[in-house]
C-alpha cells in the first residue's frame, strides 16, 4: 500500500504530516539512526568551515538540529521550516540567538546574496519539485556561498542493499506504528522514490549555480551528505 500523496497534494499533505509527528520526530531520528544522524550533521557543519561572519540558512530546519551545531560558530542562524508544529518545537529548545521562521522554500524571505552557508536535513525528498528549490537557494546565497545537504542514499553494495530495504522498508514502518504515526513513517521510506540518481542531482545543482560539487556516503551507503559552492 502507497503512502505517496498524490502529486497535487503533496505540499500540503507533507505539511500535515510533519505537524502531526513533531513532537517525536527527533527521538525517532535518534532511534531509527542510533544517533548517527547527529554525527552527519555534525561532520558537515565541520566541512562547511562556517565562522562568525557566516549567514547561515537551516532550510527545512524542522526542530533545529543543523541550527544547534551552527550556533556554535556564528550568531546569525535562520531556521526555516513550513511546518509550523515543527518550528515551535524549536523554540521550544531554547536556542537562542537562532531565528525560526515559517515560509515556502520556493519564497524565501532572505534577500538576494544575504546568505553565505546553506544547510539542509533529509528534506529533499519532501520538496514538490528540486530545480526551483535548488534556484532559490543559490539566489539568496552569495557568491562563494557554501552549501550543505544530508539525505538518505540507497548502499550500492547488493547484500547491503538488500538489509538496507528491509530495515527502511519494514522495521522503520514497525517503530512509526508503534511509537509515533503509522502513515508518516510509511510514506518517508516510501519517500526515497522522490530522489533523483546522482548525476542528475549534481546537474540539477549545477544548473541551478553550484559548483565544486561533492559527495560521502554515510552508514555503508545508507546515508550521503553532498557540498557544493555557489557559483
């Protein structure tokens, strides 16, 4: 059975999904991950070099992990979610001088070349369409900008693929079902679909204005974080 809404619904089903599991959305991040979801981010704020004078976007910050470890390096930190349930949840972590703010990916509130690092969280799959967020970010980035992505990855090893799709397609399902919401947590396995192949990912950055693109793979390939450079 799908859990993939339609594609006309899918903003607003999305939307809806993730104020309904906020409230638990990070213990089953940690559980799902064994916490190495906070060692990814944590690995690529470090490559992203940010400092004191660094702009930093959390795009699809949902309660503020990536905004947490930017704070440590800077004062200027936007995290910025459509989910509502989400960003009171991090206001809620107390982590100031982080500013949370609801918008549209597609109409960022964030002037043209006022941001100098861009984060994002496992939410490319979320987006309705990733050329025009890609666009969006590199027109509020400056040039040089730096930008970070963590997603999920699907192992190219085929005996790891193969325990991979049955952690993420069965046991992840089981642990939604049972600790937080059954729906949610069998459409983002599902979700996996939306990810587009790797070389068409680095050409949609690339012709949205990243250069210097790179990529690691995390957990044996069940996990990537990407980098790139604004052009």
């Amino acid at each position: 059975m799908t859990a993939l809404p339609a594609p006309e619904e899918k903003a607003v089903a999305v939307r809806h999904m993730f104020d309904r599991i906020a409230p638990g959305y990070d213990r089953m991040n940690r559980l799902m991950t064994g916490r190495m979801d906070q060692r990814w981010r944590r690995s690529l704020i470090e490559r992203l070099a940010i400092t004191d004078d660094d702009h930093v976007l959390d795009l699809a910050s949902g309660t503020g992990d990536f905004s947490e470890l930017a704070r440590q390096y800077t004062r200027h930190v936007v995290a910025l979610d459509f989910s509502r349930q989400m960003l009171l949840g991090g206001v809620r972590r107390r982590l100031v001088p982080v500013q949370f703010v609801q918008a549209d990916a597609l109409r960022l509130p964030l002037a043209t070349g006022s941001q100098t690092v861009a984060v994002s969280g496992f939410a490319l799959r979320n987006f309705v369409a990733l050329p025009p967020v890609f666009a969006e970010l590199a027109r509020v980035m400056a040039p040089g900008g730096r930008l970070g992505l963590l997603e999920v990855d699907r192992p190219a090893n085929p005996l790891v693929r193969v325990g991979h799709s049955v952690y993420f397609n069965r046991v992840v399902p089981l642990m939604g079902r049972l600790l937080s919401d059954a729906q949610a947590y069998r459409y983002l396995p599902q979700s996996a679909v939306y990810l587009p192949e790797q070389d068409e990912l680095v050409r949609m950055l690339r012709d949205a204005g990243f250069r210097k693109i790179q990529k690691r793979r995390h957990m044996m390939g069940a996990a990537q974080s990407i980098t790139a450079v604004r052009a």
